[in-house]
C-alpha cells in the first residue's frame, strides 16, 4: 500500500476521514493525497435568476473558506507524523475526484447512511466513484473515529465479478488484518464460481482466512449479510459494488444499496 486519496470538504465526516487515512497511513507506510475541490453551487451553475453574473463573487468566497480549511488541516497533518501532499482544483466533485485517483490505492470518503438534510451532512458520494472509476473506495461511516485495520475484516463473497474485483483489490490491505472472514450466502447456480476460490485465492496471497456460509434462513440476502456482520463484528469490510445503468431508476443493486445505508463500519467497495 502506497497512496492514499482523501476526499477534503468541509463536512460533519471530515474527521472520520482524516483519522481513517491517518491510521492506514501509519498502518502501512502510505502516502496520503488530500484533494479539495471547489464546487460552483448547483443554482449558480445551471444560471437559475442570473446566477452566472455572480458566479465570479461566489467562487472567491467559496475559495476563501477551502484556503482557511487547508491551513487547518495542513497544521493537523504535521502534527498526524505522515506522509501527505495536497491538490486543489475547481469543478464537479465526482469528476474531479476521479482524476485524481487513477494511481491511488483506494479513496477514503464517508458512507452515505441517512439521507443528506443540510450542508454540513457528508456528500453522497461513494456509489458515483464506485462505479465511474477503477480505484477501489473505503466509504468511512461519518460518526467513526478512524479504522481498525489491523483488525478483523470480513469479505463479502458471492463469486461474482464485482466481488472477484473487490477481493483482488482489497489484498494490500487484507494483508494488514488480524483476521479475515470470508462470508458467503449461497445462492444455488447463481455465479460459476465455488464459494472455497476466495479463501484459496487470499491463501496464495499469503493471508489465512475463515470461510462461512451463512444460513439465509428466508431471509434477503442484504438481511442475511447484516445478520453476519451483527455475529462476527467486523473492523472493515470489502466488498462488491453491483451497479446499473446511470439511466435507470437504481444506480446500485440491493445489496450494494442496503450496506451503503445500514452497514456501520467501513466498506471497501469496488466494481
């Protein structure tokens, strides 16, 4: 594990953020990329009431406040004891975002969980970079205080390819667990892969894994996968991201949605 890209914005899940890129940071000697981005408010950009006339002002100011956030958090990264630089450009988050992390090794950004109700309240963010980009996405919960990586990790694991993507992706940091739980609620004939190839996969990789399969019990499979998270307690998740058509009604699968929702620890998604 090398690099690092943390989503800056003023929110109410800044500080998860930083702890959890800090605490990997130290955990595996990475280097941290703090990128910020200047977003034209929604109004002003679609030139709703002659907004564009005040656009120039606006950016100012909101250039102002990012700078005054910078200076805070550069102090608190000295202080941190790691590795880090910091990039700023204006434009569309998502976009800019994914630019950004093409040779990074995961994005840490907060896990959506309730709806957004003001602006303080952290971008909903994690499905969009999940889906538009390549790099893997650790969606932190807002309320956390940093990530136990050394700890147990669970691998949600249904052989698909969105899981297949996330288990390959996930091995820098699965290396760092204490312990590792691979969970599967089998699903007869869904996907031609059998259940045993993740942990046979993680082995020659040299990580030791327990392999459960969970008993679904009439239950859905979101419910049986939050069933298993409640008994094993898991530091951090990996896990597939099971997207659709931006056209459609539903961007992510149920699955996908659910967890991003529910789940309460730190999801490592990827597709």
């Amino acid at each position: 594990m090398t690099s690092i890209l943390l989503h800056i914005h003023d929110d109410s899940g800044m500080e998860s953020r930083l702890q959890a890129a800090c605490d990997i940071a130290r955990a595996t000697d990475a280097h941290i990329h703090c990128v910020q981005i200047t977003a034209m408010p929604n109004l002003v950009a679609g030139d709703v009431y002659g907004g564009a006339a005040m656009a120039p002002s606006i950016m100012a100011e909101l250039h102002e406040i990012d700078m005054r956030m910078r200076q805070r958090l550069e102090q608190r990264l000295h202080r941190e004891g790691v590795s880090w630089n910091w990039r700023h450009a204006d434009g569309d988050i998502v976009s800019g975002l994914l630019s950004a992390s093409p040779l990074c090794d995961f994005m840490v950004v907060t896990l959506p969980g309730r709806p957004r109700r003001d602006m303080s309240d952290p971008l909903d963010l994690a499905a969009d970079l999940a889906i538009g980009g390549r790099t893997p996405v650790l969606a932190v919960p807002d309320a956390a205080r940093g990530v136990m990586i050394t700890g147990r990790a669970l691998v949600a694991w249904d052989g698909s390819r969105e899981a297949s993507a996330a288990l390959r992706l996930g091995v820098p940091l699965l290396k760092h667990a204490g312990e590792v739980h691979v969970v599967t609620v089998e699903e007869a004939g869904k996907y031609p892969f059998p259940a045993t190839d993740a942990p046979e996969y993680l082995c020659r990789h040299g990580i030791k894994s327990q392999f459960h399969s969970w008993p679904q019990d009439g239950r859905t499979v979101e419910a049986t996968l939050k069933a298993a998270i409640g008994v094993l307690k898991p530091d951090w998740m990996v896990m597939g991201a099971f997207g659709h058509s931006r056209w459609r009604e539903l961007v992510f699968g149920g699955v996908t949605r659910t967890m991003l929702r529910d789940a309460q620890v730190p999801l490592l998604l990827a597709h």
